[in-house]
C-alpha cells in the first residue's frame, strides 16, 4: 500500500518536472539555434573566401599569361627588322630587305598566333609616327577565321589611352588595360566584346620608340567563369570606380553604353548596422539590397594584376533569409535529437540504477576470478623460470667437465702415444661425444618445449644432406650385414632453403633408429617432392625390415622417454628422445611426421616439410660457402712444385701446378672461361722460356688488373735484385726459398685480402689441423672460468697456438687485470656462469666502467637456451662458444676477432715444440732435418725423391765445371744455379744454397769476378752432400737410423687412415684432400690403375661423394 505523504509529494513533483523539461526544451533550442548559425557563418564564409581565392588566382593567371604571348610576339625576328628600314631610309642594311618584305612575315607570324590563341580577336603593329597609325593588323571576321584587312582600313589610335600609356612607358613593359568593351571606327563592337588589351613599346637601334604591339584578348569567357557558382552565392566584379564588369543581371558594362546615370556597387548595397545583426551572425560583413530590402552576406577580394591604377574587386553574396532557413532546419534537428538523447539517457539511468547491485555482485566475482587466475599464471611463471634454470644449471653441471674430458683427449691426441694409448684415447673421445649427444637431445627436447627453439633459413643440397646422414650410419649397418639404399626422386630440387641442422638431426634420429632395430635385411632412405602451393613439399621415408613397432604401441611412441616397451630400452639401449625431438621439431618446420609399421616385418618412418625454394642471393652464399681456396703453383723444378702443392693441399686448398709461364698463362685464361677463377697464384720467378714477372704481366694486359688473381713471386735469391726489375710491383708479395707452411699461408692470405679484401676467404678454407702450425701467435689472451680444470685444458690449447695466456677465475681479477694498461691483451675468453662476479655483470663493467669498447670478449656458455647466449651478446660479448667447444673452432673465432680488432691478417708461425709424428727421421749431418720434416709434412718419399732428383741433375756439377765465357752461357749457367739454389733449400741444405745463389748473384754481373775457387767450393760440398745422403736415397734403401723404418710409398694402406679417410669424405670436410695425399702411394698400389685415377680426379675435384662410392665400391671387389 502507497503512504499518503508519498502520494502528495508524487502529484506536487509533476507540474514542477514538466516546467523544468519544458524550461529545459527551450532553452536548448535557443542554443542550437545560435551554434547552428555561428557553424552556418563560419561554413558559408570560408566557403566564399575559398571560391574568392580560387577566381582570383585564375583571373592572375590569365593575366601573366596575355602577358607572355604579347611579350613573345613583340621579340619576334621582324621586330626589329621593320626597326630597321624605318630606320634606314625604307632598307633593311643587314639584308636589304624593305618594309614590305617585313611586314608580309610579320603578317603571316601573327596570323599564325591568332590561329593557335582562340582568345585572341586582333594583334595589331602601331607605329609612333602618323598620329598611331596600324602598320600591321591581322584579326578575326566575322565567323571567327583570322584574316588580314586591307591597309585602307587601318586606323589612327594615336588618342587611344592603351597606345598613349604604351608609348610612356620605357620599351619592354607590358601593359594591361582596363576590361572594357571593344571598339572598331569609335563605335562599340555589336555583340558586346569583353576586351582587355595588352601592349608593349618597341624600340630601334637607337633606344628610341618606334612603335607599339598590341594584343586584344576576348575576356567574356573568363568573366563567365568568374561568375559561375553552384549554390546560392551570386558573384559580381567591379573596377575602380565600383562599376559593374561582371554582374549576375544585365548591368555590366552600362557605364560604357547607357545614356543616363547607372548604378554602381556602392550605389545598390548598405551595411547593415551591428544592432540589425541576427545571433551568431556578429562576425560577418551584412549588406542590404537597396532595391529589395533583402540582407547579403558578403565577402570581397582586392585583385591587382591589371596594375597600379587599375584595381578590381571580386564581390560575393549569399541571401541571409535562405541562410537563416537552414539554420532553423538545422537547430530544429539538433533540437530533436539532443532532447531525444537527454530522455533516453533518463531511461537508461533509471534502468541502470535498477541493475548496478547485480553488477556490483558480478564485478566481485570476476574479480576474484581475476585474481585467482593471476596467481595461477604467476605460479606458471615461476615453474616455467624454475624449469630454465634448470636447465641452464644442469647444462653447466654436465657441460663443464665434459668440455674438460673433450679437451683432454684432444690435448693427448696431438702428442706422441703409443698404439694402445691411442685407441684409448679415441674411445674416450667417442665415449664423451656419445654423452654429449644424449645431454643434447635432453636439452633440445627441453628447448623446443619452452619455445627456444630457433629455426635457421639457410640453402643447403638435399642430396648432400641425406647421403651425408646415410653414410654416417652406413659403417654400423654393415657389420650387421644390411643394405644401405638412398633413392632420391628426379623431382627433388638441388637446393632448397630452411634448417638443415634440424633435419640432419631428424634423419640421423631416424636412420639409427633403423639400424638399431633391424637384424638383418635392410634400410632405404627415399626423397621425394612436389609443389604445394608456392613452395616445395619435401618427403623424407625412412624404411627398415626391422622389428616392427605394435600398433598399440605406435600412439605412443613419439612420447619423450618412450619406447615400445621396457624390453626395447634393455634390449637395445637409448633414452627414447630421438622420435620425441623429430615430432616436435616437424611440427615447428609446420610439417608432419607419420609411421607405417608391421611387427615382425619392419617400418616406414615419413617426414613431410614444406620448404622455399632459394632466391639469387641466397643461392650466390649457399655457392660461395662451399668454394675452396684455388691455388696454382707456376714453378719449373717439378720437386719443388710438388713440395709446394703438398703443403698447400694439407692447408686444405685446392692447388694445381703448371711448369712455366706459357702454360700458367693458358691455365688461369681456361679456369675464368670455364667460371672457375683462381684465388692466387704462386709463381716461380726464374722458369725458363717465360719468367714468372712477364707471366704476370702478359697475364694482366689479358684479363685486367682487376680480374687478376692475388699473386706471390718466389725467389731463391735476396729480394733486392727482383724488386729493381720492370713490373716488380705486379705480384702482391714476395716469398724466398725454402718455403715453409706457416710461411705460405701468410703470404698467401696477406695477398689474398689485399687483392679481393676478404678478410676471412683464406681462413674459412683453411683446415687447422694440419702441417705443425702455430694459429695465434704473438697474441695475449684472457682466459676465465670458475673450473680450473677448464682452464688448465683450454690454456694449453692455446699455449700450443702459440698464445700468451693469462687465467683467472671469476670477473672481479678480469676487471683488476684489465685496467692494467700494459697488460695489451687481443682477446678475452669469459664463462657466463661463476662466483662472485659473473660474465654477464664483467663484460658490462669492461665496456662502461673501463671503456674497452674494441676489445674483443668472448663468451663460454654451457647454457642450453639460446636466449641464454642473446642475453651475452646483448651485455656486450662479440661472440660467443659453446662448451664442449671444438679447438679449431676456438682458434677460427679468436683468430677473426683478434684480426678484426688489429686491422690486420694475423701471421702464423710454425710449431716449434714436440709432435707425434708416425715416423721418425734421421738426423743427416749438414741437413736442417726438423724443419724439412715440418716442411715437407713428413712425406718422407717426397724428401728422398727430391735428394735424388737433385743428385741426378746436378751431378755434373761435382766436378766444378770451368767458369764460363760469354754472356748467353754465363746466364744459363745462372739459371741453374738459382734451380740448384732452391732445391737445396727445400732439402734443408743450407750450406749449399748459399753457395749455389753466391755464385749467381757474381754470374749476373755485367763483369763478374773470377769464379774457379767458388765454383771448387760448391763442387766440394755437392760431393759431401752424396756421400751423407747415398744411405738414405738409395731406390733400395729402407734404413733411416738404428731401429726404425722410413716410410715406404707402396706399403699397405693404413686401415686407421682409410677410415678417417672415409669419415672426412662423408661429412664434406677440407681434411680429406690431405689424408688422401697421405695414402694416396699405397693406394695407387693397391686399387685398379682406373679407379685411382678416377678417386684422384674425384677428391680433386671436391666430389666427396663420388669419391667415397669409388673407395666403397673398390673394398667390394675381390682382391682389395
């Protein structure tokens, strides 16, 4: 029941709520009213101010541009011809031409103009004497063609004010008359012409005015334009004295044709008074019609281009009743919908009044929702941190001394052991590896969980990929007796682009795998593609006659951990992660992984990704990446060469040799016809036939200096006497004999970044291991890590790469070393993970607190995270290693750095302390015997052939030869020597070279000193050289000192070498052109004469591949 009170005070709030809607209404009328007329003003008035504008800039126009035609048709050539004559008596004296041949061309230049300018109605040529009569005049007729009258009809216009004001004014200026209507005889021109006529003085020789062009323009098109409008707004024009040349009626013009007074702008229009002014109009110009009474808004604007005198002024009106019209309209509708929007708002208020509790109550629950899901996500949060430090502990935990373990190995393998201790060595290696495999793939599984996983887009081959991940398991599969079989589809592309690294690691997962599981039979690897779109669908299958997998089984068997059943992990071993890292790292390729298996038949393992295929670029690096370092050896003494292609090919270069000039040039002209340029050349400089500086000069007039290749001249003489001949600057460098390795790779590597700059194209095509070198020496390197176990391994490492290295053990002793300036170190090694100060927090400080931007700091991380590695290169490392680090990989990284920092190469030096090699060599009185076994890589057949070679060629010599009588003979004999000179270097008899080059240097002058006693002595020592080496280079001889045995070239190929052999060909590695330099004696020996050549042509060629089919296919055959 409704109280009474509330009832009364309900009926009293009625009449008050109507009062105030009412009051409410009205008042918001009256202000939509006045904001929609101060809205309509400001509209209307820019609009007219824009239009006034606009008209104004096209009158302006128009006008510059009368100006520029009558300005060009007073500079026309008979201008000043017709000048001229007047002039001279009625002859022209520059050409003899008269008045009348002038004016004919003038004629027919203005009747051209008028036929190209419709505007134009008359161009007229007025001269100064005769009162202003026409000498020219060319108009239109009455239908508009142009024409010129008869000269009878030419008129005087000396009174006409546009001829009086021309001829005022100095000659060259234009001028504009005012728009007025045209006149032919004194009479207006029937219809009315608008016309402004423009006219110019011209004047003689002499300065003087002699006359007055003058162009009438038709103007009623552009008052026309002037005075169109799309709305209401009416447009008038008038001139100076507020006469009408343009009006929307018929009043423009009157004051040149009415008879009686006319009416004029200030005559027809008032301004209203401000108190006659409506709201919202108090800013605006109002006029009243004093005709109609009707009230104008107006705007007005100043238009100047006719010039001083003559200003014009555009006038627009809009009618203010129809404004006001549509400002009601408007304030009517604005009316409407803001009482419409302010009721509806009161019901809505009402309604949502009735709503906010159950709101409220839902706010709270969604709040409490909010905050319980935050929680959650928080717990997430720190279980997933938790999960990566994890991770990232247990990587350094196991990383750690596992790199120690790996180190150690290496350290023992590069030193002298015994058979036996060797295959221990290896098998610790392999035993460390195995570990870092499984620790990899736990990490992996990790990484691709937590969305670390960072996928490469890279070129690779896709043949090389799948041959390479066969050949790896192919030496397990058959010593269980099972074939291998790689098929790969026609319709697979040579290159394709993504991450070759995850799918090397996905088909070796699958391969060994198969291998493990398969008793007998065998496994096949198929490719297959075909296009999907836009890109290529590459299909791996991986088939096995194998064990089977249960089909309850299979669901489960991509699971992390998981095998087919517990009997499988005992039976066989493994973690079960391999199918776990190939499913989710199909999936994150965007491919799919399947299984068909039977159990008891075997299983088929299908991967499908969708690749890109390469771009020019990418296909240019993918090229460039596998180009080995090109290397031909230009040198007459085949010995010599050879040494020197040996010591480039255990570099890991490719070389090839050439006898002399002529054959050099021939061969670098086919390699860049072919497209296979050569990076340098080593040449020889004394050949015979054509010395090595015409070789290259001859070379240079061929192919330009800037397509030749980097090139070194080698001489076995002081280099003075080579850089005082023409051309001596041709060869980037120059090298003496005896050559030695560390000495040939400088050189060459100095030339090669001259010539190409590339800083890193010798390095990368550099294989490290070889030939007893030095990588680093001459550098200072921090070296720091918590583990001193690490330290010791690495410090060694480097010590042998002849580094100066300084240890600590946390980032508090880097900084206090660091900011000893004489310290001067290249490079720093810094772990990520120790006590007391972190990498992190050090090489932060090393580049703000000290300010050592340029030193180069490398990071050793054992993190398994690549945001872990980010987080280094982020805090200001340059680069970065991961434990277990290879050491060539360390030596490759400093060295880039360290020579990035320096701007220079860094030099290498050779290995001056104790090695393992497999043989040692004898001691030879006289011989520097160590630096020859360095030199020649302990090819100890190489080194008796080339003792023997030398014996053989030189040995007229023993007996010393008398000197020499004229000059040809003296300079043969020359050669030989400096031949001689250079072979003794390369067998480490010193004694001999220097004699050997003592005695040409004397040859080679223009009038050498007695020679007999110096050409004993040589004989003497050539003699003594036999005798020590006739034990050792006998063909017979076997002995090389008591109780060992030299190297014999026929002996059986070395299964151990074979191996490594056929492990470097299957993973593409540099090393396996040495190697098979190595065995290459025993096994041209021991293969078919064919099949040696073809393996020899095949390495040589860097086709791996075809390379190791050849050795496999040749052990298949009976007899090897």
């Amino acid at each position: 029941m409704v109280e009474p009170g509330r009832t009364l005070r309900s009926r009293a709030a009625w009449p008050l709520a109507i009062m105030a809607a009412a009051a409410f209404s009205f008042g918001t009328y009256w202000y939509a009213q006045v904001q929609s007329g101060r809205s309509f003003f400001n509209a209307i008035s820019f609009q007219q101010q824009s239009q006034l504008a606009l008209k104004a800039t096209v009158f302006d126009r128009e006008i510059s541009h009368l100006k520029r035609m009558t300005e060009f048709l007073a500079s026309v050539p008979p201008v000043p011809g017709i000048a001229r004559v007047l002039l001279h008596g009625g002859v022209d004296p520059v050409n003899g031409e008269t008045f009348s041949v002038w004016k004919n061309r003038l004629d027919q230049i203005y009747l051209g103009f008028l036929r190209a300018e419709p505007r134009v109605f008359q161009a007229r040529f007025i001269g100064t004497a005769s009162d202003g009569l026409e000498l020219i005049r060319v108009e239109r007729d009455a239908s508009g063609t142009p024409r010129i009258p008869a000269e009878d009809s030419f008129q005087h216009k000396g009174d006409r004010p546009y001829f009086i004001e021309a001829i005022a004014a100095p000659p060259g200026t234009l001028v504009v008359s005012e728009i007025e209507l045209n006149r032919e005889h004194g009479r207006l021109e029937e219809p009315h012409r608008p016309t402004v006529r423009v006219s110019t003085p011209v004047a003689n020789a002499r300065g003087e005015t002699f006359a007055v062009v003058v162009v009438n323009y038709e103007f009623g098109a552009l008052l026309d334009e002037l005075g169109r409008s799309d709305d209401a707004t009416r447009y008038f024009l008038t001139n100076g004295h507020g006469h009408y040349l343009l009006h929307p009626g018929a009043a423009a013009f009157q004051h040149e044709y009415a008879p009686g007074p006319v009416s004029g702008w200030q005559g027809d229009f008032a301004f209203l008074t401000p108190a006659e002014y409506p709201a919202g109009f108090e800013g605006a110009r109002l006029m009243r019609a004093r005709d109609t009474d009707r009230i104008f808004i107006v705007d007005s604007r100043r238009i100047y281009s006719l010039g001083d005198g003559k200003p014009l002024t555009l006038h627009a009106i809009y009618p203010l009743d129809q404004a006001l019209g549509e400002i009601r309209h408007n304030a009517w509708s604005d009316f409407l919908l803001v009482n419409a929007t302010a009721y509806l708002l009161i019901a809505v208020i009402a309604w949502l009044s009735s709503r906010m509790a159950a709101l409220q109550r839902e706010a709270r629950l969604q709040l409490a929702l909010k905050e319980s899901m935050e929680r959650a996500r928080d717990a997430a949060e720190q279980a997933n941190a938790a999960k990566s430090q994890f991770l990232a502990n247990m990587s350094h935990e196991i990383r750690t001394p596992l790199n120690a373990v790996l180190g150690l190995g290496h350290l023992l393998g590069i030193g002298p052991l015994s058979g036996e201790q060797r295959d221990y060595v290896t098998k610790i290696q392999s035993a460390g590896k195995t570990l870092l495999g499984i620790v990899n793939d736990v990490l992996d599984l990790s990484k691709i969980e937590a969305g670390e996983l960072v996928l490469e887009q890279i070129p690779f081959s896709v043949g090389n990929l799948c041959r390479e991940s066969l050949r790896i398991v192919s030496e397990q599969a058959r010593e269980k007796g099972l074939t291998v079989d790689l098929n790969i589809a026609t319709t697979v592309p040579d290159i394709l682009v993504g991450d070759a690294t995850r799918l090397r690691q996905m088909l070796l997962n699958l391969l060994t795998n198969a291998v493990k599981f398969t008793a007998s039979g065998g496994i096949t690897l198929r490719a297959t593609a075909s296009r999907h779109e836009h890109r290529i669908l590459l299909r791996l299958e991986v088939e096995d006659s194998g064990i089977g997998i249960p089909a309850a089984a299979q669901e489960r068997l991509f699971a992390p951990f998981v095998q087919a059943d517990e009997s499988t992990t005992r039976r066989f071993g493994g973690s079960g992660l391999g199918l776990a890292i190939v499913r989710q790292t199909v999936e994150q390729m965007d491919g799919r992984v399947s299984l068909e298996s039977t159990e008891g038949v075997g299983s088929t393992f299908r991967v499908e990704l969708p690749l890109d295929l390469p771009d020019t670029d990418q296909l240019a690096v993918f090229e460039s990446g596998i180009r080995r370092l090109e290397v031909v050896v230009a040198e007459d003494d085949a010995d010599q060469r050879e040494a020197l292609i040996a010591m480039a090919t255990s570099l890991g270069w490719h070389a090839e040799g050439v006898a002399d000039g002529e054959a050099l040039i021939d061969h670098v002209l086919g390699r860049d016809a072919s497209q296979q340029p050569v990076d340098c050349l080593v040449v020889d400089w004394r050949m015979p036939g054509l010395d090595g500086l015409t070789a290259l000069d001859r070379l240079r007039t061929r192919i330009g200096t800037d397509q030749l290749p980097a090139a070194i001249l080698i001489t076995a003489q002081d280099t003075e006497a080579l850089e005082a001949e023409p051309n001596a600057d041709l060869p980037d460098s120059i090298m003496v004999k005896p050559v030695d390795s560390s000495t040939l790779f400088n050189q060459v590597n100095s030339a090669v970044v001259k010539r190409a700059d590339l800083q890193d194209r010798v390095l990368e095509g550099t294989c490290l291991g070889a030939n007893h070198i030095q990588w680093l020496p001459g550098t200072r390197v921090l070296l720091v890590d918590d583990s001193v176990l690490n330290l010791d391994v690495a410090r060694r490492i480097l010590e042998r790469q002849g580094a100066e290295v300084r240890t600590c053990t946390n980032g508090q002793e880097v900084l206090e070393l660091l900011d000893q300036p004489e310290q001067g170190f290249d490079a720093v090694l810094l772990d990520v993970q120790m006590p007391i100060m972190d990498g992190i927090a050090t090489v932060r400080a090393i580049r703000n607190q000290l300010c050592l931007e340029q030193l180069p700091v490398i990071a050793l991380t054992a993190g398994a995270l690549s945001s872990e590695r980010q987080r280094a290169l982020a805090a200001g490392m340059n680069d970065y290693l991961t434990k277990p680090f290879e050491p060539d990989q360390m030596v490759r990284t400093l060295r880039r750095h360290i020579e990035l920092a320096r701007g220079t190469a860094l030099p290498v030096t050779q290995y001056a302390g104790e090695t393992a090699p497999a043989t040692h060599w004898p001691a030879i009185p006289g011989l520097r015997m160590r630096e020859v076994e360095t030199r020649l890589d302990g090819d100890w057949a190489l080194f008796r052939s080339t003792c023997r070679s030398l014996l053989r060629e030189f040995a007229d010599l023993r007996a010393a030869p008398p000197p020499a009588s004229d000059a040809p003979t003296r300079q043969a004999f020359a050669d030989r020597l400096h031949k001689l000179a250079g072979n003794a270097g390369l067998i480490g008899a010193e004694a001999l070279q220097q004699q050997a080059r003592s005695v040409e240097l004397q040859l080679r002058q223009a009038d050498p000193a007695p020679l007999v006693a110096p050409l004993d002595e040589l004989a003497r020592t050539l003699r003594d050289l036999e005798t020590r080496l006739h034990p050792y280079v006998e063909e017979d001889a076997r002995a090389t000192r008591p109780g060992t045995n030299a190297p014999d070239p026929v002996a059986a190929v070395d299964e151990e070498a074979l191996t490594q052999l056929r492990d470097d060909l299957a993973a593409h590695r540099l090393t396996a052109v040495a190697t098979f330099e190595t065995l290459a004696p025993g096994l041209e020996a021991t293969l078919a004469s064919a099949d040696f050549a073809a393996l020899d042509a095949a390495i040589r060629a860097l086709h791996f591949d075809q390379a190791l089919d050849i050795i496999e296919s040749s052990r298949a055959s009976p007899g090897t």
